[in-house]
C-alpha cells in the first residue's frame, strides 16, 4: 500500500464514496469533506484576494511546515472535470510545491469561491486594506449586493464595509504607493484618510499617514476640515450619499426581476443611464 492511502482515515476518503460520511469523533453532517488531493489538480489562478506575496515570510512557512507539518488544511471547491479550484491557503500550497510534495490535505468546500475566499481571508485578517476593499467591491457588484446585503454575507456591519469601500475613493497613485508601504499604515489609519471630505483633503492627510501619523491624529485633522467645510456642501455631500446608495438598491431589485422588464422600463433606463454618464463626464 503506497504512503498516500496509508494516511488515509474515514475523514479522509476518496471523493468518489457514496452514502452519508461517517461521524469520525462526533462530527456533525455539514463538517465539510477532507482529502488528501493531488498538487497538480489544484487551479489556484482565480479567487485569490492576496495581491502581494512576501517571500521572506513563505520562507518561515516553508521550514514550519518541514519540521511541523500542515497545521490546517488548505481550502478548495470542486472545478472543472477531476479538478479542485483553490480558495484559500495559497501560501500553504506554495510551501509544499517548494518541499517537493505532491500531496496536501484539504478542506473541501460548497458555495460561492469569490465570496469564501474573502470570508476565509478577513477571518484570518491576511489581507491588506486595498486587497480587502477591491475584494469587497468585486463581490457587492458580481451579486448586486446592497452594503447591508454584504455586511451580512461577510459577518461585517454595515459601517465597517462602508469604511472598507471608502478607501476605494483615494486617488490612484495613493493605492499605489499604500500598497508599497503597506506593513507602515495601518487599514484604520488608510480608512480614515479615505473619509475625508475632499481630494485635498485625502492627500494631505496622506502625506501625514506615510509620515507615521497614528489613526487617532489622522481622524482630529479630518474633523477639523469637516469643521471648515460650508455647511451647505457637507448636505449635498450626504444627500448625494444617500441617492447612490439609495440607486445601488433598486438596480439589485432591477436585476433580480429583470424578466419582468417591458420596453417602456428599458426606455426609463436608458434615459436615465444618460443622466449618470453627463453625471460622471462633470
């Protein structure tokens, strides 16, 4: 019997075993399926959040692992034809590749891959502020999801995806640069920049935030500019809020009953996607 289905438990089994799994130390039915998969079956070019890669620390995971051996399993959903798509522990497998293995348990997993990837993700808080807000942007507009709907699906509230999707405000080359120094400012710090009320604004306190300023001395600058800002603009600023967000909504409930729309509904919308492109063109 060859060392790989020497291994193997009744937690362990093939895929391909039919009936109810067996209950290995009291296990629940839902607890999710476990193998012991081949490397080369594994695609890990899709769902993965992480966009930057420390080869210092996959070095230490590489000599963990040598001596301790896989602690947690990596996560996957079933792909195309005998294949597995990777959802999380990309580093881990990484690791095993550089060890020579061809082999490495994993977690076998249902659902939605872009959305466990993100939850596996900010459970472990592995990803940086950038990587965490893209990734909840990607998810909101793949599904149409409301901020609510998100926070729900993310075991977030709703203000803390609110602060997350606002670091998206920043100009480019502020995202850029984060993403250079992003082991110096914190995602709290990063959030507080994204809120204040200008891009002027944004970039002074950029400026303060690469210089080390802690998030508490970030949030009293922003509140002291808010203070200056006319009274008039901050309203519109909000209401203006409240209409996207509000427009964000009724295009998720367009979208779940699109088959009901008729030719005087497309007609409405196209003349309101006109109004946002002159909108969006100021």
């Amino acid at each position: 019997m060859s060392r790989k289905l020497a291994r193997r438990t009744d937690l362990t089994a093939s895929a391909e075993v039919t009936g109810p799994a067996p209950k290995a130390f009291g296990l629940s039915d839902d607890f999710p399926s476990v193998l012991e998969l081949d490397i080369d079956r594994i695609d890990r070019r899709a769902h993965q959040p992480r966009a930057v890669q420390d080869d210092a620390s996959l070095a230490e995971l590489r000599q963990s692992i040598e001596r301790h051996g896989l602690m947690y399993p990596i996560l996957v959903t079933p792909g195309g034809g005998n294949g597995y798509a990777l959802i999380g522990g990309g580093r881990r497998l990484r690791a095993f590749e550089l060890l020579g293995r061809t082999t490495i348990f994993a977690r076998v997993l249902s659902g939605d891959p872009d959305e466990l990837a993100l939850v596996d993700n900010l459970q472990r808080k592995s990803l940086n502020a950038v990587e965490t807000a893209r990734s909840l942007d990607g998810l909101r507009n793949k599904h149409g999801y409301t901020q609510e709907k998100l926070a729900e699906v993310v075991g977030k509230t709703p203000a803390a995806i609110s602060r997350a999707l606002g670091i998206l405000s920043l100009p480019q080359d502020v995202l850029d640069e984060y993403m250079v120094l992003v082991d110096r400012v914190p995602q709290t710090t990063l959030e507080e920049v994204a809120a204040a009320p200008s891009e002027e604004g944004r970039r002074k306190l950029w400026r303060l935030a690469r210089r080390g300023a802690t998030a508490k001395a970030i949030t009293e600058q922003r509140q002291e500019m808010k203070r200056k800002e006319p009274d008039g603009l901050l309203l519109r600023r909000r209401a203006a809020g409240a209409a996207v967000r509000g427009l964000i909504q009724m295009v998720a409930k367009l979208e779940e009953n699109r088959e009901g729309m008729g030719p005087a509904e497309r007609s409405a919308l196209e003349a309101i996607q006109q109004k946002l492109a002159a909108l969006l063109a100021d």
